[in-house]
C-alpha cells in the first residue's frame, strides 16, 4: 500500500525540511505526473522508505506546497507545465473530496499565488473571481500577491528575470519601461489597470483594506489611495488603527506628508510605533525639524521611545550635524536605562562621528561588549571622515580578530581610510583581501576608493591600469577621484579625461567644470580657463556659491564669501585683519592658485581674504567662549589657501577648529590639521 504524504507524517516532514534548501523541489516538479500520485525515483533520498516510488497526495498537501510557494521565491523552479499539471490535480482532489481550504480549492490557491508570482495578475484574478466562498484570508492573500507584484513592477529592477515573459508584464517590459518616456507611459497604464481589477475585489474587513492601501502604496498611486480611503470611511473602517496607520503610510509614501500628519492626528490610541513611524516620515520626507518637534510632543505626553525611534532621532540628527540634540536625546537613553547591544548604540557612534566628536564615538563604541557589523563600520568609517586614518585601520583589524565577517562596506570606510592618508601598500592589500580572502566581490566604490589611493599619491599609471582592467563601467564617483588627483599633482592629461566622462555622466555637476578650470588655471592656461567658463553658460550650468555655517547659542550664523550682512560684520572684519597680519607677520603666503582669474596677484590675496569659512572661524572665536571647540561646516571642499590660513589662525588663537566640508572633517589645533596636509 502506497504511503500518504501527509501533514505531519515523517515522509512529509523530511521533505518539508529538504524543500528549504531548494532540494525537495526537484522532485515535485522533475519527474511525470499522470494522475494523483506523484513518482519519485527508487531510491532517491526523497522517496518513501519502503522503496515503492509512490506518494498519494492529499489537499493538505497541496495547502502546504501552496504556502511555500507564496513565502520563497520558487520562481525559476516551478515556471514550467509542472506547475499547471499540480494545480489542476490539486483542483481534482478538491471536487472529488468536496473539500475546501478556507474558501478555495487547491487549484485556486496555487492559481492567484503562482499567476501573481509568475506575473499573471489577470489569470490570477479571474480564477479568483471562481473562488465560491470568498473570506478575508481568500482576499488577502490576494491583495499580499498583488502589493508584492505591484512593488516589483514599481521598482522595475533586475528581479524582472524571475518573471514570466510571456505574461502581461515580462521582463523586458520591465527592463526598459523605466528608462524611454513611451515604456513608462505604458507601464504606468498597466499598474492603474491592475489595481482597478483589484478595486473591485475589495471586502468589507480592514485586513483587505490595509492590503489594498499596501498595494496602492507600492506603485504609489495617490488617486487609487484617495479612493480607497473613501471607501474605507463609508465602510465604517475609520476607527481602525491598523487600517489609519496603513492610510497615513500610503499618504507619505505619495508625497503628501500633511495629509499623512492629518491621519496620524486622528489616531485614537496612539502606541509608540504610531509616533516612531509618523516621526520617520517626517525624516524620509527632508522635514527633519518637523520630526524633532514631533519627537518632543511624544515625549511631552509621557510616550517612551523605544529603540527604533532613538535611532531615527540620532540619524536625523547626524544629518544636520546636530550634536546638540543628539546629546540630549543621548543623555535621555541614559537615564530611562537603554540595551548597550541595540541598534541604537551603532547610531549613537554614527551620530557623533558625523558631528566630528571621534572621541566620544569611540567612548560608546568601546562601551559596547559585542559590537555588531554595523556598530564596526560607523566606528571605522567615523574615523576615516575624521582624519583618524591609523584608527580606522586598527579598527578594522580588531575588526577581523573578532571574528565577524566583513562586508562591502566596510570596506570602503577602510579604504577610504588609506587613500587619505597615504597608506598606499596597506590599502593595495586590503583592496585585493575582498576577493582573494574573504571571497566577496569588488564593487563600483571599491574601485574608486583605490583610484583615489593611487592618484592622490601620484601613481596615475597604475590607477590607469585599475580602471582599464575593472570588469564595470567607471562610474561618476571614480572620475571624480581620478580628478581630484590630478588637481593635486597637475596631470593635465589624465584630467581632460576625467573631465569629459564626467561631463557626459553629469553635465549639470558644476563641481566638474570648476576642477578642471583650476587645473587649467595652475598651468596658466587663462584661455581655456575662460573656455571652460563659456561652456557653463552655454549649458546653463551654475557653481553653487560656497557658504559656511556655525551654530552658536542654538542659533545657525551662515556666512557667504565677503558677507557683510551678519550684525557683528565691523568686529568679524577687524578681527579677520588682526589675524592675517600676525599670519603674514608668521610666514603665511596666500595661495593664489586657487582664484580662476588672471588679475595681479593683489587682487587675488584680497579676493582670498574673506571667503565664507575663514569669516565664520574669526564669528566663532569671538562669540565663544576661550575653552569651546568650534565647529564650521561648509557646502563645498575648503580651498587650499583656507585650510593653511585656519592652521595658523588656531595656533595665534590657540582655539581647536573643526571644519566640515563636503568630503571630510578637518581638525585643527595648534597649527596641524588631523589630514596631514594630504587631502
């Protein structure tokens, strides 16, 4: 007698644990199906033990295999007749049995999840619509299968080869309907079509509608959301917290972050993942200081944070350089006592290591006892930003003693590492460890953190070399790296090249045309300096105009170059004079390199003189007290007769000043910089 195949019996439950590592599957889907049984080979590990070669399937059976389909991306196995032949034998074992589970037959369960996997929604939906005894876990779990399609259709990513071709939305729809105006034109008629069939399907309980919105959200549609809020309140769904919740996330997703805030407000019961998830819309909207205002109300009415609202908080906070606030919300963790292996220790080392204190960020990583990856990489990377190189790269080896596995990441924070400090052969050596040692692949940033390794040291052949033989196309962040290097040490040549694939990569980055305007002006080459110049006005490109900043007093003074609007102008003027006299007085010669204009060279120191972060360093020494560090932040990279004038003023001054500019912080104190000069 035949075995059964059965929930719980242990044939079942040797092949439900093989299934999991893919190999069950091949026996499901490999061999000839005729009738109800399946055969399996004689004597393969997957075979019933008394050898017969036969298992006698039940409903429960195909109810399982259905909820394994649903749950692992099984697509590339069962896209084939196979997977037809178990539906319809499925289909015949429920109408001999008249039999149902949970309001569907084996065949329209297999149907809608693998029609929606294999991106047939329409197939999907109308075996549905067959479906005689519809319930809420019928539709949901076709509302589940249509969010998951719609986000794949949404993103159009490289998973379209998983999808069917032949189906209404194949892959090669998919690779390209983002890219050509036509493409995505159809592509978004094809999604609006799908979720008015979808519409339609709509139950009245609030687990179809959280679905539906989930689904609207991933495309993201406002109209189709709009509508489904409509149909939410005249279903009397308005008092539901999980269907609210679900309408202030479509609301957000779709860019309408008031109504989104709208929604939240009239939550009734509001539970600290209300609060945490309306706070990080806020932060993913850019309305950072919305969030902290919002944070502040959740703590005003007596909420606690848990640890993923501290770490939205501390991230917010290192975006705006915010330590301030980050000190307290710290401080705040502290006091109501907080789990030292959570995640938001790592974005408390992260938060301080963007606001330019190293110092506390290795005090609370070194607080940690287990440190994860993340906690490793923020650390590491923090002191990479910072200047900190020799530590980073002690990190790192402490890092791989500790034994967790490195990834990607980091790194590129201990390559970055080297190529700012020099370390040229170190950093070779970790460069070429990914592959042959830890047996991960190089990416895009690996290469150009070992471009910019090697053009900062001068080693153009070489980085060359790298660049030939990378098996991608160069990206911007390269060529910018490789131009970087040549400004420092005036390869005109290979800076041409970097110039013109940046150009093609972006030509509305003014930072590019900037760069190459000063390598010509090093060379002395004003003609094609005022080239470059009529080029950017021909394409309409615009330099950004530098400006630096400095929070005093919770209160932000920002400085453009020769500003002479800030109330304490006639003060930070005359004290710009006094500094730059001593500074004369102590060897300081401007570097009149950096000044793209071809006027004496008088002119140039004056229009040196007064650039924005050397206006809001002399702000800082005069509005702080003498024992308080001050911290300037700049939009663009600090010019090089800058970053020399602040060393002298911190050794007059004896003030330690940090600058954070768009690449990295600068820390100087009596006269040196955390750089070395070599940036």
């Amino acid at each position: 007698m035949n075995p059964v195949l059965k929930p719980g019996g242990l044939e079942f439950e040797s092949w439900r644990r093989q299934k999991s590592t893919g190999q069950g599957w091949k026996v499901l889907v490999s061999n000839d199906t005729t009738d109800d049984r399946r055969s399996t080979t004689r004597g393969s590990p997957n075979g019933p033990p008394n050898g017969s070669g036969r298992y006698i399937w039940n409903l429960n059976t195909y109810g399982e295999i259905v909820g394994a389909v649903s749950t692992n991306d099984l697509t590339q196995v069962l896209m084939n007749d196979k997977s037809v032949q178990l539906g319809r034998r499925a289909d015949r074992i429920a109408g001999e049995k008249s039999r149902r589970v949970e309001g569907l037959t084996g065949r329209n369960i297999l149907y809608i999840c693998l029609g929606l996997t294999f991106d047939c929604p329409s197939k999907a939906l109308n075996e549905f619509g067959g479906i005689l005894a519809r319930n809420k876990i019928s539709v949901t779990q076709l509302m589940g299968s249509v969010e998951r399609m719609l986000a794949l259709l949404a993103h159009g990513k490289k998973k379209g080869e998983t999808l069917d071709s032949r189906g209404d939305f194949g892959w090669p729809f998919l690779s390209h309907g983002k890219n050509k105006k036509n493409r995505r034109t159809e592509f978004l008629a094809r999604q609006e079509r799908l979720l008015n069939q979808v519409g339609c399907l709509i139950t009245t309980n609030r687990f179809t509608a959280s679905s539906a919105l989930a689904a609207a959200t991933a495309v993201p549609c406002l109209r189709h959301g709009k509508e489904i809020h409509c149909h939410i309140v005249r279903m009397g769904f308005d008092s539901d917290a999980i269907v609210w919740s679900a309408l202030s996330d479509m609301y957000a997703k779709c860019g309408c972050i008031n109504d989104a805030r709208h929604v939240f407000d009239r939550i009734a019961d509001k539970d600290v993942v209300s609060w945490t998830t309306m706070i990080g819309r806020y932060f993913d909207s850019g309305q950072r200081m919305e969030g902290f205002y919002l944070f502040s109300q959740m703590l005003r009415l007596g909420v606690q944070p848990n640890e993923f609202t501290f770490a939205g908080v501390l991230d917010a906070c290192s975006h705006l350089a915010m330590e301030g606030l980050g000190r307290q919300v710290h401080g705040y963790m502290t006091r109501i006592g907080y789990d030292p292996l959570s995640f938001s220790v790592s974005a408390l080392v992260h938060m301080y290591s963007k606001c330019g204190n190293i110092e506390k960020a290795s005090v609370v990583f070194k607080g940690m006892s287990r440190p994860d990856l993340v906690s490793w990489t923020s650390i590491i990377c923090g002191c990479a930003q910072n200047g900190h190189s020799e530590e980073a790269t002690r990190f790192f080896d402490l890092l791989l003693k500790s034994g967790t596995k490195p990834d990607q990441i980091v790194f590129i924070g201990v390559l970055s590492a080297c190529a700012h400090a020099g370390f040229i052969d170190k950093g070779l050596r970790i460069f070429h460890s990914i592959k042959d040692e830890h047996s991960l692949e190089h990416t895009s940033d690996h290469y150009a953190c070992v471009v910019d390794l090697l053009s900062r040291a001068g080693r153009f052949e070489e980085a060359e070399e790298i660049i030939e033989k990378m098996p991608m196309k160069p990206d911007k962040f390269l060529w910018a790296s490789l131009l970087g290097g040549c400004r420092l040490h005036k390869n005109l040549r290979l800076g041409k090249r970097a110039a013109e694939a940046l150009f093609d990569l972006e030509p509305e980055n003014a930072a590019s045309y900037v760069t190459l305007a000063n390598i010509y002006a090093a060379a002395g080459m004003w003609d094609e300096v005022e080239k470059v110049r009529k080029t950017m006005d021909q394409l309409g490109v615009i330099k950004k105009p530098g400006s630096s900043w400095i929070e005093v007093k919770r209160k932000f003074h920002v400085f453009l170059v020769g500003d002479k609007s800030h109330p304490m102008t006639e003060d930070i003027y005359m004290q710009l004079d006094k500094f730059n006299k001593r500074m004369k007085e102590e060897g300081y010669v401007p570097d009149t390199d950096y000044v793209l204009h071809d006027v004496e060279d008088e002119q140039k120191e004056e229009n040196l003189a007064y650039h924005s972060e050397k206006l809001s360093v002399v702000f800082g020494i005069i509005a702080t007290p003498q024992d308080t560090p001050i911290k300037v932040f700049k939009n663009l990279r600090i010019c090089g007769d800058c970053h020399t004038a602040i060393k002298f003023i911190s050794r007059i001054s004896r003030r330690i000043i940090i600058v954070r500019d768009s690449s990295r912080f600068h820390h100087f104190k009596e006269g040196m910089c955390s750089c070395r000069d070599y940036w």
